[in-house]
C-alpha cells in the first residue's frame, strides 16, 4: 500500500470516527483497507432496505388508521373514549400534535395530518400487549386482526416480526451498522408483513427491490473485486 493510500485512509477514518469504525475493523481481523469496503458496503444495504421498509411502515400505517376509523366511526379514533391508547401512545399523539403546532402555527390541520407525523413505533405498539391497557381486546380482537387474515402464528408473533422491523429501521435511520444482522432473514421478514397489509407493494418490491442485488455483492465488493457504491 502506497504511502498516499495509507494517508488516505487515515483521513476516511478519521472522518468516520475510531469508535464507530471499530466494529467494521473487527469484523475485517484489522485490514482497515477491507473494513473501508465493509463500511460503503454496509451503507449500500442500508439504502437498499430503506425501500422496504419505508413501504411497509406507510402501508402498515394506512391500513391500521383505515380498520379503527371504520371501527369507531370517526377520523380521529383515538379521542373515542374505549379506543385511547395508553399513557405512551397517548404521549406520541400529544408530541405528533405539538410538532404540528410549532411548524404550521397558522395552517389548520387534521387527523390525516396526525396519522402522517406519527411514528413507525407508535403503530407497531398497538399490535403490542399495551401493558396494563390491554391492547389484546382493545384493538387486536375488535379489529386489528381482521388486517392480518393471512398471519397464522397470532397477536404476539406479529408483533415481535414488527419489533424486529421497527429496530432494523431505527439502526437505518441512526446511521448505526447493519451488516452483523442477517439481513437475507431481516428482507424476508419485511416481505412477508408487507404482504399481510399490502399484496401489491409486495409484489413490486419482489419484482424491482435492490436488496437481494446488494446482498449477493457483499463478498466480491470487500474483496475488490466489484467497487463500491457511494
């Protein structure tokens, strides 16, 4: 390696960061040179699952927002009394709305408007157990269920199946690695829950999804035999 070349890694991990670099070195047994591979490489998935999961969170979004309005009769379901979330959701409601607040000030806004600032995290909560707020009878058995007609294993493995999304997503949107996961296992799952809420969606990211592409590139771009994509 060129004196120029080690300068120009040293500039890139430092840019990166020795701690957040550490664990692509580790992984690569300390040949910085293939941990730098490791690292674009790892940004590729990442971009390449946003697609995925971006559409999984809307669908999901939209078509549980669609069953509890047509369940308690108006757009904004969470001020029916029976249909509250609990404390925690009722937080994320409030921030959704304060968050509104601040940045239109002088433009109305509705329940539609609530539903887009809510967070991934707040929908996949109420296919969770609500804690002592009983999410099983309060949405899953009046409701939620009918969506997941397809989802054979019940409430709590769907849940966790979203969970496990709900944290890929997280790690994608703080910028922390993903290449320790299995990734192969992490699409699968996306799309099959993408499948229970939107068949369709489904079908185009099976057709024209990136994921698999990527994943088949990781061996050949750490070996430098394909170049990385940034």
């Amino acid at each position: 390696m060129s004196g120029r070349g080690v300068e120009d890694d040293d500039r890139l991990i430092e840019a990166i960061s020795t701690e957040r670099f550490r664990p692509f070195l580790h992984k690569c047994g300390g040949d910085r040179r293939r941990a730098l591979r490791l690292y674009a490489w790892d940004s590729e998935v990442a971009r390449a699952l946003q697609s995925p999961l971006r559409d999984l969170e809307i669908s999901l979004r939209n078509r549980l927002h669609r069953q509890l309005v047509g369940r308690h009769g108006q757009d904004a379901w969470w001020d029916v009394p029976k249909a509250r979330p609990n404390y925690k959701g009722q937080d994320m409601l409030d921030r959704a709305w304060k968050t509104l607040e601040d940045r239109r000030p002088y433009r109305p806004f509705g329940p539609c408007d609530i539903v887009a600032q809510l967070s991934f995290g707040f929908w996949v909560s109420l296919l969770g157990p609500g804690g002592g707020d009983n999410y099983e009878m309060k949405y899953w058995n009046s409701s939620l269920r009918h969506v997941f007609r397809e989802h054979r294993g019940g409430r709590p493995a769907l849940y966790r199946q979203f969970q496990f999304m709900l944290t890929l997503r997280n790690r994608i949107a703080h910028h922390e690695c993903v290449f320790q996961r299995h990734l192969d296992q992490d699409l699968d799952t996306a799309l099959t829950l993408l499948r229970y809420v939107s068949p369709a969606m489904a079908d185009r990211h099976e057709k024209h999804g990136q994921v698999p592409e990527v994943l088949a590139r990781r061996k050949a771009v750490l070996s430098g035999q394909e170049p990385m994509r940034l």
